[in-house]
C-alpha cells in the first residue's frame, strides 16, 4: 500500500504534533535540570537554560548518596535478572518439554496466577519475609525471582515450543541426561527470549518502587527509586536538583532501552500478539 | 496409571524442573492467599496474634466507610476513563506508523519511550508541570488564553490530571497494536481497494476484526492495571486533596502500612481481587460476540 502524498502530509503532521507532546516532559526534565532554581518556574518559560548550571548534578550528588543508591540498584537488579533467567527457563522447560503427572492443570494454575492481584499476597509474604529476619535486607526483594514468574515462564515456554523435538531426541540417543539437554541443547537456541526476559526483569526491577519502600528502612539500603522519593521529601522545593536527580535514574533505562530495543519489543509483542 | 520406568524418570525430571515455581506457588502465592483470606476475618496489627472478629472488617468497608467508597469511586471513574481513552489514542498512533512512513523506527521509540520509565521519576517531572503557576501545561495553555487550572491541587482537576498523564503513556499498547496491525495480510486490503472500499470501511470491516484480540488483550491488561495505580498517586498526592485521587491501591497501603491494620487490608485485598475478576469475566464473555480468532480455536 503506497500512501499517496496528501496522506502523507497529514501522517507526518500528526506523527510530529504526538511527538512533541510526548518529548516536551522529557525537554522540561533535562533543562530544568541544568537551570537556577529561581528559572525552573519563571513567567515566560526559560526555555534555554541561562545560565547553565552543570553544577546542579554534582550537588545533588552531594545531598544524596545517589552513587550508593544506584549500586544496591544494580545488585538487586542482576541477581533478579540472573534469578529470573536461571528458574524461568528451567520451569518453561519442564513445561514445555517433559510429560508428567498434572503438567497442564499446573500449568493452567500458572497462568491464572497471573490475574491475581499482588497486593492479596503482600501482607502475608510481608510477614513471611520479616519473621524469617529478612526485613530491611535485599532478600525479599531478590529471592521471589529465583522462583520464577509466570508471565516469563509463559513467554519461555511458548519460545521452547517452537524448537523441534527432534534436538532432544536426538542428544538423548547421544547420551545426554535431560538438565543436559536443557542446559547445552536448548538453552542457547533460546538467546533471544532470554534477553527478553532479561530486559523485562531489569526494567521491573529498576523501576519496583512498592516492593522497596516496604522492605527497606534503613537509609544507606535505598534503591535509586526510593532515593529519589526521599529526595523530594527532604528538597521538595529545589526542582532543579529533583530533575537533575529524575535525570540519573532515567539514565540507565534509556541506554539499556537503545541497546535492546529489538527484545523489549519483541518481549511486548510476543505476548500481546500470541497470547 | 502404571509408568514405565524411563516415563517415571520423566515425570521426576520434569517436578524437578518446575520445582522453583512450584515452591514459589505454595510459599508465596497459594499459602499467603489462605491465609490473607483468613486475616481479612480478624483485627491484627502483625505484631500481636489476630483476633478473630468475623465478617466485622467487611461489614465496616461496604456501611460505614467513606474512604472505601471514595476510593473505589476514584479507582472506577479512573478505569473507565484512561482505558477507553488509551485505547482509542494507541491504536491510532499504532495506524499512523501503519503507513510506512519514513523514520517509524524512530516515531515509535519516542512514543514507546514514556511507557518504560521510572514511575517515581517521572511523577516528580508530572508534578512540577501540573504546577498551577509557572508549571509549563499552565504556560502552553496561557498561550490559547485558557485560565490558569489548578490541576493537582483543585479537587475537581486532579483525577483528570492523572487521567491525562495515562494518556501519555499510550506508547506501551501501542506497540502491541503495531504488531497486531502488522499481522494483518494486506491481499485483504487489496482485495477491498478493488471492491472500492473507502479507508474508513477497510478500517471498519478489515482492521478491527483482524485485530480483535489484539485489542482484547490491551483491554484486559489495561482494565488490571488502571485497577493498581500506586506509585503515581504515592508520590504526587498522597491521595489529596480532599480524597480526590485516593486510588484504591493507595488506600489499601495506608490502612496496611500507615495504620497497621492488617486484617482490614486484607479484606479490602480481597474486594480488590474480586472486582477485578468480574471485570475481567465480562470482557471474557463479551469477548466471543466481538473477538475474531483466525482459523484457531478460542484458547
């Protein structure tokens, strides 16, 4: 379908109008970032900041320990990520590959798991987690992705389905016990829906802010979202230490978005589309 | 059923591999749903043993408690605006990039982009321009001579404003819609240019039912998530001012954490999860009148 021009002109208007709209907070964000605080809200916009003020970065550093919110930030967010990725995989794998007693009413258990709300189980599992000594540690926040989720489980298993059978025969008639063919066989045909589940696990992780403000109290523990929020309690007034600060942890959800673009999308539309 | 002994070592292979989740069902999904549903029929504040006190908690949340009502009011008006709206405003995004325009790639990152940041983050840059003065929606609408709104801080303003703010967000249904609109073969379209269909008919008569269940699954997700807006409003308002963004979640977390009224959370959890799933029963149902599934059985 070749549109004609006048479509065209009109597509393009559209697309650049939505594009504005969309862009103008981030626009806002970022020179903000750089004004002095009496510029963030003068009448007229201060469109470009004058003067820039780099320095807003560095101090907002200094009120923040933003440096050691953004390591436990990553701590927890590889070893969810590696937790997500080892027991996701090996869970679609039963499910998709081994016949056992129950497999599709467990599997079926699976998914309706997915329409249950969180907050149903919160309390309980706050309470689990806090008894076990856990409170104010990274566990709670860790251990639940070497569990699994189903919704992963259920991306994985659809992607091991596509894989022909005939790779397991054919290892098993070599000699190869299953967690081998699982592990040297399938696992790196799946590389693609692995680093799908990788992106949605970094992306729900980094971006948790319930699961932290719950679990977490002492200060030196914060992640970048909590931080952040105990940021704008204690500055509330100084927006342009609060963008500077929205900026970092933006930051590295930009690059690993531009970087992974293809599986954030495909990880979106495999279960939008199929599901 | 009798196995033999190498479908035995496949069933012990495959409890083994589902082990993780299996152990994650029980501990934290299955047993904290038992017994949430138990603590919903009691008073406790986590430190204490709970006190069993019946269908008490319920009984208060549905005669004698206008934070509940308040707060589902809130949460239902919201649903039942943003996702309409969303859904209207990401599917037409998604057929504008449908047109093989030149630099959909980059058109669809930035619109995809909003819908992957950080909440807290974001609700911070929302904040500052809701900002009735010197705010920058204020500033953009001054321009067309419209009154200065006080968005956030003006009762009758604020939910709209979070409203708007889903609007913004679109680009995460509207990627989905894309692959759906790219699913769609185009002998059909064809086929209908031949029989001189107008775009509004091919739209009509061709994309939406090609993309059916497409939109069913953005409308299920979006009704479950408008169901659990927290951050947003945790960040921004707190609920305020006068109740009127007291979203449910929110609510639930304030008597959970704030008040440590364990039992009473429970039960609004519980309320919560039943909503939900009578919402998502009647798409369900209503689904098979609208939803056209291509030369497949209904899963």
């Amino acid at each position: 379908m070749k549109p004609n021009r006048k479509t065209k002109a009109i597509v393009y208007t559209l697309l650049f109008i939505g594009s504005i709209i969309s862009l103008v907070p981030f626009f806002w964000m970022l020179t903000s970032s750089f004004k002095a605080p009496e510029f963030v809200f003068a009448d007229p916009v201060q469109i470009i900041p004058k003067p820039w003020l780099f320095s807003n970065y560095s101090t907002a550093f200094e009120k923040l320990p933003f440096a050691l919110y953004t390591w436990n930030t990553v701590k927890i967010t590889a070893l969810c990520i590696l937790g997500q990725i080892l027991s996701c995989s090996l869970v679609a794998f039963g499910f998709a590959r081994l016949r056992f007693p129950f497999r599709n009413t467990l599997f079926v258990i699976l998914l309706s798991t997915m329409m249950l709300p969180a907050q149903v189980t919160m309390i309980p599992q706050f309470k689990i987690f806090s008894s076990l000594g856990m409170y104010d540690t990274f566990c709670p926040l860790i251990i639940p992705s070497f569990l699994g989720s189903a919704y992963m489980i259920f991306l994985l298993r659809q992607y091991f389905m596509t894989i022909p059978m005939e790779m397991d025969e054919a290892a098993r008639i070599d000699g190869a016990t299953t967690f081998q063919t699982y592990w040297k066989i399938l696992m790196p045909q799946i590389k693609p829906a692995l680093a799908t589940v990788a992106i949605l696990a970094f992306m729900g992780t980094w971006n948790d802010f319930l699961g932290p403000l719950i679990y977490l109290s002492s200060p030196a523990k914060r992640t970048l979202a909590l931080g952040l929020y105990a940021f704008q309690g204690q500055y509330s007034t100084d927006w342009n230490y609060l963008m500077a600060a929205s900026t970092v942890t933006m930051i590295p959800l930009l690059i690993v978005f531009f970087a992974g673009q293809k599986y954030f999308i495909q990880g979106v539309v495999i279960s939008g589309v199929k599901g | 059923m009798k196995l033999s002994k190498i479908r035995r070592r496949e069933a012990l292979d495959g409890f083994i591999c589902i082990s993780p989740w299996l152990f994650g069902f029980i501990v934290l999904t299955l047993g904290p749903m038992l017994f949430s549903l138990y603590i919903s029929f009691t008073e406790w504040d986590i430190l204490t043993t709970p006190k069993f006190v019946g269908l008490a908690n319920y009984k208060t949340i549905f005669f004698d408690d206008f934070r509940f009502a308040q707060a589902m009011k809130v949460t239902l008006i919201y649903a039942l605006t943003s996702v309409p709206i969303g859904l209207v405003c990401s599917l037409a995004l998604a057929v504008l990039l449908n047109q093989n325009v030149f630099g959909m790639r980059t058109f669809r990152s930035i619109f995809y982009i909003p819908a992957i940041l950080p909440p807290v983050a974001m609700a911070m840059v929302w904040l500052a321009i809701f900002k009735p003065h010197g705010g920058i929606l204020n500033a953009i609408l001054g321009i067309f001579k419209v009154p200065e709104i006080g968005w956030l801080q003006d009762p009758a303003w604020a939910l709209p404003s979070f409203i708007l703010m889903s609007v913004w967000g679109v680009g995460g249904g509207m990627i989905i819609y894309l692959a759906g609109l790219q699913g769609v073969p185009t002998q059909l379209y064809e086929a209908a240019e031949i029989d001189g269909a107008s775009p509004w008919q091919k739209f009509r008569n061709i994309t939406l039912p090609m993309i059916s269940s497409t939109i069913f699954f953005n409308l299920v997700m979006g009704i479950i998530g408008s169901f659990q807006v927290f951050t947003s409003s945790f960040v921004m308002t707190q609920g305020g001012p006068a109740y009127a963004t007291l979203f449910y979640v929110l609510y639930l977390y304030q008597k959970a954490f704030m008040f440590l009224q364990m039992g009473y959370a429970c039960a609004l959890a519980w309320i919560l999860f039943i909503v939900i799933l009578i919402f998502t029963l009647i798409i369900l149902m209503s689904s098979s009148a609208w939803v056209y599934y291509e030369a497949e059985v209904k899963k």
